[in-house]
C-alpha cells in the first residue's frame, strides 16, 4: 500500500529530514538528532508537522448525543472554545482510540484522533449514529502544527492579534494567523513544554509554516521530528495508541479514570463501572531504571524473585534526566512509587523503582 503525504512532504525532504513510514503517512523522525530536537523544545522552541492525525467534523442537533455515547469523559461539561481529552471505549472493555473534543459551537464538535486509528474510527462513529447527527472526515484537507516549548507564545505572537500567553491550557480560539482567515489555535500538545497547535486547511501549509519559521528564528525555533515527540511524551507519562493504550487495554487499568465519567451512559459502561468497583488486576505504571541499561517495549517486568509481574509498554533513555525511564502493566501490589521492579534486558535483571508521574517535572 502506498503511504499517504502529508502536504509539506517535499518541505521536509528538503529540510533533510530522515524521513519513515508511520501510521501509514511518510513522515519525519528527525532532521538533525532526536538530542537536539528534544533539547530545542524543552528550552526554546520547536515545530512538528503533525497533519497526519484525523479530525472529524459532529455537527447538527444529534451531535452531543452521539459524542456522549461513544466517549467516555463528559461531553456535556466542556462550553465554546474549550477542549476535553477522552476515549472511545469498546465493546470488550478496551480502548477503539484516545482523543480530543473541541466544542466549536453550539451542535458544532471537532474530534482529533490517532493517524493510525483514522478509518477505525470514523467507521466506529459512523456504526453509533444513530440519531444522523453529520459527520465530516476533514482529515485529508487538514494540516495541523504543533509549535512547543517555553518560547512558543514569544515566536508566534507576531502572527496573530489573540493574547496568546493569557490562553489557558485547553482552549483554543479561531482566527487570523499568519494572515490566513479562520485558523484555530489551540493551547495543547503533547510534549509537557506547553505551546500550541494550529489547523488550517492545505492549501495554506506552505504559507504559514514559513511564517512560523521565520518569527521563531529569534527565538531558536528549529523543525522536530517524531523521535523527539516520542521522548517528549514519555518523559510527560502520556499514553501513545498502539503501545501504552490499545484494544484490549480498559481506561481503568490504564490511569485513564480521570476521563472515564459515570455521570452518564457510553459505550460498556456498565462493565467499566464495575471494574472500578472490584478493582483491576494490573494497571500501568511509570518506572525509573535504577542500574545503566533502557527499557524497551515488550521487555518482561519481574519482581525479586524472578516472577512475571507485567510488561514494558514504551521506554527510552530520557534525555532530560539522563537515565532509563518507562511505562509499563504490572500487578496492582507493585504499582506503589518507590516499589523495586526488574526490567529483563538482554537476559540480564536489572533494577528499576515504580515512580510517580510525570518523570519530567519542568525546568
């Protein structure tokens, strides 16, 4: 199958950036080294095209209706210009895909999902609407910058009139930016270092992502590619689909209770709900290596006496702390922080303690 473009493919070429195939598009995973990209975005700024992920259009008076159904956090409790993190539960108490819900108006919802899980999931929505509210796949028109890190307001404030630095965490706003008309700017990400995402239709990528470039370079903004994002999100203890979170994985077990709310009825509630009432048997933890050695996914867990207790989701040397971190299931009785684990690599045992997360707690 050929793998999908996104719409700056060529720019990225020419940037020299390594390019890989991932979640079925040719994507960047580094232009210069994932160090320096990581680097770039914990202490100035940088950008990653990330216009691969879905966005869905729910429009119509059945909207709310079909969105509170299929995803487990409260729908009803976010107003305009707010954006709320949740997921679509199964049928068999595991997860179709994580997401976010942008309330744009009044019966008017974008959902931002997984590239991987794009035609998963628009069938999913398509399967439970059941009240015709209108669903458009925008995914393909999309283009969508992530610009992350502690001087991201400083170089994009020159491109648009909104107060960027006054944005709480989850709103967003649709405006004028880089002097294209009805860009939503968004105060998300996924790398702990704060920013902000930007979507805006295709036709417009090359003009804006020039913009940014140019009023960060005083700032230090450099491009990042997917190697970064990936440590980026670890060291935050953010789940990524397909690794952390998956089908068979329920968002009890996967600390993913915050966004998964009784207070109305979704998809397998009733066995979620008694999940949380007699408890899960595993649940996944972050973990710092206490011995030189890094974590990868698959890597058995054990306990002291060489016991199966769970299993390594995502793991890296984290370039902030300079040591092996991860996530991973393990049995409930080790989930306490400060609890010794062992993570077998390479037929060696080697030490790690269970730590609260994020392993990254900001300059």
């Amino acid at each position: 199958m050929e793998l999908k473009k996104v719409a700056l493919n060529d720019v990225h070429v020419a940037l020299g950036a390594k390019m890989v195939p991932f979640a079925g598009y040719n994507m960047p995973v580094r232009y210069s080294s994932d160090l320096d990209e990581h680097h770039t975005v914990r202490k100035a700024v940088g950008i990653f095209d990330v216009s691969h992920m879905g966005e869905f259009l729910v429009k119509g008076p059945a909207a709310l209706d079909l969105i509170q159904r299929v995803t487990s956090n409260d729908a009803a409790k976010i107003s305009p210009g707010k954006v709320q993190y949740s997921c679509f539960p199964n049928n068999q108490g595991g997860i179709v895909d994580d997401l976010l819900v942008y309330y744009l108006a009044p019966e008017s919802y974008m959902l931002v999902v997984n590239a991987s899980n794009i035609q998963k999931d628009w069938d999913w929505l398509n399967q439970h609407n059941t009240g015709w509210a209108e669903l458009t796949n925008i995914s393909d028109d999309t283009s969508l910058f992530a610009v992350q890190g502690p001087k991201a307001a400083a170089a994009l404030q020159p491109l648009t009139a909104l107060d960027l630095s006054s944005m709480p965490y989850y709103t967003f706003a649709i405006a004028e930016f880089a002097g294209v008309p009805d860009v939503m700017v968004s105060a998300t990400g996924y790398t702990g270092s704060g920013g902000f995402e930007i979507y805006l239709p295709n036709q417009h990528a090359q003009t804006v992502w020039d913009k940014i470039m140019a009023a960060g370079e005083p700032h230090g903004i450099k491009p990042i590619g997917l190697g970064a994002r990936d440590t980026l999100r670890l060291e935050m203890g953010y789940c990524l689909y397909g690794n952390d979170i998956n089908d068979t994985t329920s968002p009890l077990e996967a600390g993913l209770g915050w966004i998964t709310k009784f207070t109305k009825s979704f998809t397998n509630d009733e066995e979620l709900k008694k999940q949380k009432e007699t408890g899960v048997t595993r649940k996944l933890v972050g973990f710092e290596m206490a011995e030189p050695g890094i974590p990868r996914a698959h890597y058995e867990i054990t306990n002291a006496t060489g016991e199966n207790i769970g299993e390594v989701t995502s793991g890296t040397q984290s370039p902030s702390l300079g040591k092996g971190v991860g996530l991973g299931y393990v049995q409930t009785a080790y989930t306490q922080p400060g609890t010794e684990i062992f993570i077998k690599v390479r037929n060696k045992s080697l030490k790690a303690n269970i730590i609260k997360l994020p392993f990254y707690k900001g300059a």
